[in-house]
C-alpha cells in the first residue's frame, strides 16, 4: 500500500474511478438521501436541537468520512444511539451552564472527534475488542426502549421528559391530559404507514409486478412520503392552529464554520460523555463496517476507523453540527443499493446541500409528530429480548451481563448504561482471563512427547512436578502460578524437583520475574529446585540481562526431555 | 474447615491458644504498641486531622481485624500513603461542603470499609491481581515524595501546603522567609538521629554486646525515644512561646461509638476516594499479607481479606478513627517480634486504649516536627527509583507505565496518580491478552502429534488450514481468531477445508459463539468447510444446545489425527 493511500484512503478508489461506478454510487446517493432527509431532522428533534443541526451534520461529515474512513460503503451522519447520548448530556449542562444546547452538542462533537481521533494516532483500535457485543446489543435494546418513550411525547403532543424508563413513565402519565388528537392522528397514522410498509410493502410492490429488489429499496421512500403528506395535511387544514407542533423555520443556507465553545467548564462537563458516545458510537460503525465489509472480503482497519470518524465529528462541530457516526440501517441500504465507493456519500453530501440551500422552506409545516414515529418505528426494530434466552444457553455469565445492563440502562440513563456495559465487559474479561492455563504434564512412555496428566496415561515420579505454562507471564496471572506451584509442591512432602516447561511463554514481564524469584527462594528454602525447560529466544535473552540465573537453584534444559531425564537421573530414577 | 472458621478465622487459633503462645504474642505487642504510639499520631497529623483520631484509628480496627482478618501477623491501623490520600480527599470536601476534616475522615473510612466489605462478599478478590505490583510501586515512591515534602511544613515551622510536587515546592519556597529556627533544630535533630539510627543503630548495638535480632527489635524504640526527649525539652526550654508547634491538649478516654454522617453531599463527595483507597489499601495489605504468610507456610484468602479489612474500616468509622490498612513497617515488627497470632493485635489495641485512657495529657508538649520527622524517616524508605532501571532490562511498556503513574502522581496528585495507575495496569493486561495464541499445526510425519509449523518439520496439504486455539473463546478474542482464519483462508486461494483444533478451548462465550457462525457462513461462501476436532465435553454440551451443529459445513472429529486423515480422504491425497 502507498504511503499516501495510508494517510487518504479515499486515493484508492479515486484513481480508478470510472463512470460504470459513478452511476451505481450516484442511484445508492439519491436513495440514502432520501432516507438521510426525514432522519437528520428527526435526530435532532431526538437529541432536543433544532431542525438545521440534523441537516449541517449530514453534509460535511460525511464528505471528511468519505476522504479518511477506511470502509467503502459506511453510510456516516447522525444516528439514535448517538443522539440520545446527546440529549442527555447537553440537557444537563445546559441547565447547568447556561450555554445553548446547540452549542454544547457541538462542543460536544469537537471532544468526541478528538478523543477518537487521538485514539487512531494512538492505534487504541484494539481496546474495541475488550467491549463485547452481547453487552452493547442489550444496551441498544434498553436505549431503543427509551428513545421510543421520549418520543411519544411529540405524539400525544404533550411536554413530558425524563431520561429513565421510570422518569419517562411517570410524566408521560402526568402530562396526558394535555393529549392532542390532532397531533395523536398524525403520529399514530405515521406509525401505522410506516409498520405496514415495512411488514408488508415488499410483497405489495411485488405483487404489483415490481422486482423484490427495487421494492425492497422503495420501501425507503416511505418515510419522505409521510413527510410529505403530513405537510400537505398540516398546511391545508391549518392544524398548526389547532395546536400540532411543527418544525417551523429552518435557516436556508449551508452551515457557516466556527470554532466551538472550548470553555473550561463545558469541557469539565462534556469530557465524560463524550468518552462514552465516542466508545459507543465507534464500537457501533465498526461492527457495520465490517459485517458489510465481510461481503466483499474488504478489510476495516479498526485504527484508520477511528481516524475517519474522529475528523467526521470534528467536522460536524466545526459546521454546527452534533455527534455523528456510521448508522446501521443507512449503510445497509447504501450498500444494497449499490454504492461501489465513498463517492456515494460524497454525492448524499451535496444532496443534502442542496436541501439546506434551497428547500427548508418546504419543511415549514413538517409535524414534529411524524418525526418522532419515524423515530419510533426505527427503533422498535433495534429491540431485541431474544438474546436474555439465546445467551442462557451458551454463558450464564454473558446472560447476567445482559441483565445487568438493561436493568441500568432503562432504571438510570444511557451515561450510566454505557458505564456499566463497559464496566460488565472488562470485568468479565479480566475474570476470564484471571487464571491461566497451567497443565500438570508427564512422559508418554516409549516417546519424546509431555502431556496433561488428566487427559493421557502418562509416566510421573513422585518426586518431580512438571506444570506447562500457556500463556505468557504477567502481573495478572503471576500470582496465580505461584498459589499453584506451592500447593502442588507443598501438599506433596515428596517433590524434589519443579520443571516449568515454557513452551507458550513468549514473554514475561518485570512483577512475573519477581514472582518467580519469589518461587525459586521459596522452593529452594524447603529442598525444591527449580528448572526450565524449552525456554524461548527472546525470554532467554531477557533472563539473561537480570540476575535470574545467577539464584536459580535448578537449571534451564533445552528440551523438556532432557529436563526430565537430567532430574530423574539425579534422583537415581533413570 | 469448619463452616464457623470460615466466618470467623480467629477460632482457629483461639481453640489451641496457650500460654507459650501467648508470652510471645505479649512481647511483639509491646513492641508495636512502641511503634505504633507515634505513628498513629504523625499519621494523622499527616492525614491533616487531631492526633487522637489517629489514637481512635488504633483500637478497634485492630481488634477487628484480629476476628475477621485471614492473615496471622498482619498489623492493621493508619498507614502513610492512605494518610495521604485521606488528606487529599477530606481537604477538598471540607472545604466545599463545610463539614469538619474529621467528620469527613471518618465518612471516608465508612465508605471505604463498606466497599472493601461488598468486594469480599461478592468474592472480587481476584480484580486485586490487575493491580500491576510494578505499578503500585511507582505509584508508592512517588506518594513518598510528596508525603515528605508535604511534612517539610512542620519541619520549617511554616504554612505551606499543596497536593503535588510543583504546589509544594513552590508554597515551600513562598513561606521560608517565615522559617522558626526553633522547630527546624527540633526536626532536623529527630531525622538525623533517626537516620543514624536507621544505618547504624543495630552495628552499635551488637558492638555493646546485645544479640543482633534484639538490637533489631530495639531500634524500633528510637522514634518513642525521640517523642520523649523533644517532649522533655519543649516544656524544660519553655520552646512552644518561641513557635514551636505542639500537638496540644488530647482529650483523654477511650473512643466515643458514634454514627457517621452519610449526608449525600458528602458520599457524592467521596465514594471516588474512599474506592481509590480501599484498592490501594487492599493491594497493599495482601501484598504484605502474602510476603510474611509466605515464611510461614500461611495461605492468604483473598476474599476473607477484603472482609477482614472492610470490618476493621468500618470499626474505624464507628469509633471516630480515619481509613486503616495493613501497615509494611509494623507488620514486619510485629512478625519478626515473634507475634504467633492475631492475639498479639489484641493486645496492642488494650495497649493503645491504656494510653489514650491515661497517657494523652504527657504528649501535651509533643513538638509536630518531631512526628513530621518520623514520619520522612518512615518514608524515605519507600522511595525507589532502581524498578526504572530494572523494568527496563525486563519490559519497555512496564517502564512506560512506571514513569507515567510517577509523573501524574507527582504532578497530578495522588488521587489522579492512582486512577492512572489502574488506568496503565488494565490497559496493558488488555494489550497483552488481546491476542490469543493460535497456532497453525501440521502433522509430525509417522505419529498422530500436530505441532505448530513455525517449529517442526510437519505435514501440510495447501488445500488444508489447520489452526489450533490456545485459550478459551471470548468477546475479547473472538474477532481477532476471524481475522486470522480470513487472512489464512482467503490470501491463499487453495484452501478448501479449515479444521479448528479445540484442545484448549474450555469455554465459549455468546459473542464467541456468534462469530464462529460467522466464520462457517463467510467460508461457505467461499467453498470452503469449518470442521472442529477435539472438542471438550462442557463446549460440545453448550453447542448441542444451540443450532450450531445444523449449520456447520463440515464435520465435529474426535481426534485431530481423525479429521486430517477424513479431510484428506475427501480431497483424494489420502
């Protein structure tokens, strides 16, 4: 790979672009910008910000993705998850603070885009790992749960709030007999459309001759259909009248750019949250990429990802935008749709441009209604219970871990969700990974070959313990090898001889040299010694610069066999 | 063991107590209460609060180990660096919310007692071992530091104060014009006898004809020596009119048993410090725990720990006293003082109560610089800056990670030097398992071993990837093992049939179970099969109960040797 196609990965595809791709990116654009229309206002209304920040945050970001991310068909922008993260991180420090929501989102998107752009350089890609995705998909099922109530509000047409199910609950109940009907018919006949498109659009479209695969993409067309019909619907009936609350002006024009608010106590504020919708929003895109990836044996480079969304957010706080990143439901239908190359989100960019330029008008009587049950049919699809009774089959431990993060989720927010996903995930990791793999090892008798002495009938002396090593030595389980050592050496009063066979030993760091400095005194203080045996290269060389060998009470053999046979020897055994 | 044991480890050695025993656990409790008198007071007075909370601190959190604690010699009360981290936090606090530094002190050691108690009874002893001791270690010299410069103070006669090094230094240098010639004769004239002592006290000793282990045990008598002799001669000189600082009027009695305040403010205010010190506190009680067990066959349990010294923290809260620990000096005084068993704690804590009963009204005239003395003799110990050079013999990340928690510690303060020093520890254990080991096997010509290609002349087929898995399957490690069959399966185009070998997969978790599934779609479409060999009985259970099997391209083998030897055959090389 060049080095510059390293540093721009969009210079892989823009060489060899020809107009046979033009125009497949060129149909994906015009159907995600269909999708990215009713979705972009809709996530702003979620994240509690004017309209027009959806809009900037569709058109800039994407294009910078386009240039730095390393996934070819990653549709980025804003996305549920994300943007409820805002609401509750800009709520709180709004009030607190006394700066805009708009603002402190935007403020919001310039930490985040630094912090995952700082990670990239840092090659901190890796660290995704350690969040497992059984913990993130109950997190988004609980989040889900929440968006959808926060957003009936706009379709009882009521001002309830809260960021837990239970604040949620309670003051939907205490708000309902402001209900609208005007505003309850809009939502609720938007949210029927939109269910049956999507449970049975397909088959009526293919039954009115139109192949499974164009219907497929016409259902997306759905959302800006009820759009526009509930404008129609509005502005002809004068509903705003009768109290439906609307979208209302939208600035015309394209995001000016502007340096954000980095004031010392919006940032104490935002860090956190910006942290966690970095880790979330991140973990999300990548395991989009790569699924879509995997279906055109395309590589996502978890590190270039993080580059590429970390200046896609900074990008958006720069054009007034908020926290943007790669959307699962956008990106499939990109892919489906065609997109061959980046050049499909350069193109939805401009077409969203061109929306922000010129018709915002439009969306003057848009009902605040039918973006919240866009919301709303959206995320019920992201609700998944299934996986409390698919995980009981296979870890106890993973389905405790599911619980454990919903209950936080839905009971205290997303900021404490997320905290407690990742808290759940590395605590399950490290439990895991606590103990290493020791096997207790004999002779095969009549060959060369040592192994476990609870799965082969094997040749062992009293006198000698062999324990094979594998996994590396660290802090983590070098204490653990040592309880092990001791109570395999001291319940036996006959042990004369330990052999560690360091086969899978490949590296070994300074408290697990300690550790087993500790276990050559403390062998040696009760007659024991202490041996090596297949001791690798590089830990050799390491032993070599301390002065290991010089207290070592044993010896280090180049075989496991000619350990064992050297120590049978000098026992008489041989 | 007993099941009330298990409760209570202290019936163990109270069914066999004799007076044997007893005569030596009375010795090694007269030495430590020795020790222990001017300790408890410096290390309030370093924890910045009155000197009989230090006293308070020493009688029943002893008496409560002494039931509850696993470990036979340790010595529990006010220690240095939890000292410290008290002065950080409670400063801060009683500063904002206006409660008293004591009341808040003893919040923090209920708070952390609680803590400590909660981890044990939810058996998280184990996350103690995440701790790197490398790190601890950074983080202990550079607490050192700044415990000694922060006594300077008292020493100078001056008001300085400060959190981190550049704070100190330069409130040091601020206030010197203020210096009292007075208390710098007094503090001077304690550490250089103390440091006398220290290098020389035993050979001076042993020359008088005293064997070498008493004049050990008789060092120990030079801080109380230096107490009484600067406490002589404050009040003979009259020096407390020349500015002098005493530690004043005590009351006199035992501990009052009262109720913490838990207001709110104060706990939202809190809990961060009282976790941070309960791990370092914990880290380092069973590290000291374990050494001295070590000499004396005594295993250390974790669990029952972490209650031992929850208990004894919560007593400390009780009963007026700031958050104890298990104590490095005292601990070894108390063993090689010949303290058989907890009793000798007992002891010291009646020894302590006597005291602060009868003796607090003589310390009257106890100059601060003499406390502040012992208390930079104590840690000027603790510093060391050799695990630089020698980490970097073993480990360059164990070296990065030393100087990193040196440097936030010594610049930050202790609190963000702790934090940043689980923050390194958990961060390279996640580096260093984020890779499982995996090795490519082929068949060792003339048996039925595999062994890893790198490292013997074996058997392969281009048609057959064979990959044996090291560990067991998890979130953490899961993507990596798809990266590694992809990059194996698809960069060379020959391969028809993959064959995993199970021996050291013990358990797979639901992400793990995803993403093999994964893995057997993605190569199906290839034309390529997922067969397992060897699989373990629990993880063949676990599938059975899941709709892997139905799914999977190929084949489940008992034996390695079986699925080569079939796989082969179907490719017509058999």
């Amino acid at each position: 790979m060049r080095r510059s196609d390293k540093l721009l990965p969009a210079l892989r595809w823009m060489r060899s672009y020809d107009g046979q791709t033009f125009s497949s990116d060129l149909i994906a654009a015009v159907i995600v910008t269909i999708m990215l229309i009713p979705q972009s206002l809709a996530y702003a209304l979620l994240a509690g910000l004017p309209a027009e920040v959806g809009l900037y945050a569709s058109i800039l970001p994407l294009a910078v993705y386009a240039l730095f991310g390393s996934s070819s068909t990653l549709s980025v922008g804003p996305v549920a998850i994300a943007s409820l993260m805002t609401a509750a991180a800009v709520g709180e420090v709004s009030a607190s603070t006394g700066v805009s929501a708009t603002a402190a989102a935007i403020t919001l998107a310039a930490l985040s885009g630094g912090m995952l752009a700082a990670f990239g350089l840092l090659r901190l890609g890796f660290l995704a790992n350690f969040l497992s995705h059984t913990v993130v998909s109950a997190f988004i099922t609980a989040s889900a749960i929440i968006i959808a109530l926060s957003q009936l509000r706009h379709i009882f047409g009521i001002q309830a709030g809260g960021d837990t199910i239970g604040e949620l609950l309670h003051s939907i109940w205490m708000h309902i007999p402001q209900l609208n009907f005007s505003t309850l018919w809009i939502g609720a006949g938007v949210i029927v459309f939109l269910m049956l498109v999507k449970s049975s659009g397909v088959s009526f479209l293919t039954k009115l001759g139109i192949s499974r695969f164009r219907a497929q993409l016409l259902t997306k067309v759905a959302p800006v259909l009820a759009v526009i019909a509930t404008i129609v619907a509005v502005s002809s009936l004068g509903l705003d009248a009768d109290g439906v609350a609307v979208v209302g002006a939208i600035p015309t024009g394209l995001p000016m750019l502007a340096f954000p608010d980095f004031s010392i106590a919006l940032i104490e504020a935002l860090w956190l949250p910006a942290l966690l919708i970095s880790i979330i929003g991140y973990v999300e895109s990548v395991s989009v990429g790569r699924t879509l990836g995997g279906k055109r044996q395309e590589r996502i480079d978890a590190d270039q990802e993080l580059i590429g969304l970390g200046a896609a957010n900074v990008a958006s706080a720069f054009s007034g935008g908020l926290p943007v990143t790669g959307g699962f439901s956008r990106s499939v239908v990109n892919f489906d749709a065609g997109a061959v190359t980046q050049a499909a989100s350069l193109m939805t960019a401009a077409f969203i441009g061109v929306v922000s330029l010129f018709l915002t008008p439009l969306l003057y009587s848009l009902p605040k209604a039918t973006l919240a049950a866009t919301i709303i049919v959206a995320v019920i699809a992201l609700v998944d219970f299934s996986v409390i009774k698919k995980t009981w089959r296979v870890s106890k431990g993973d389905t405790a871990a599911v619980l454990v993060t919903m209950f936080i989720t839905l009971g205290f927010g997303v900021e404490a969700g997320v905290s407690c996903g990742i808290l759940v995930s590395i605590g399950l990791h490290l439990y895991r990974t606590s103990k290493p793999h020791i096997a207790e090892v004999g002779l095969i008798e009549g060959t060369e070959h040592f192994r476990n002495v609870r799965r082969y009938q094997v040749e062992c002396y009293p006198q000698i313990l062999t324990l094979r090593v594998d996994e590396s030595l660290f802090f983590a389980n070098a204490s653990y090898l040592e309880e092990r050592i001791y109570s395999a050496a001291f319940d036996n009063g006959d042990i004369a001889h330990v052999i560690l066979m360091c086969t899978a030993i490949n590296e070994i760091d300074y408290t697990a040299l300690e550790t087993l400095e500790a276990i050559n005194l403390r062998l040696k203080q009760q007659g024991i010694t202490l041996n090596l045996s297949e001791v690798k290269g590089p830990v050799m060389d390491m032993l070599n610069r301390t002065d290991f060998f010089e207290h070592l009470s044993g010896e280090v053999y180049l075989s496991q066999f000619e350990a064992f046979s050297a120590v049978r020897g000098k026992l008489g055994l041989g």
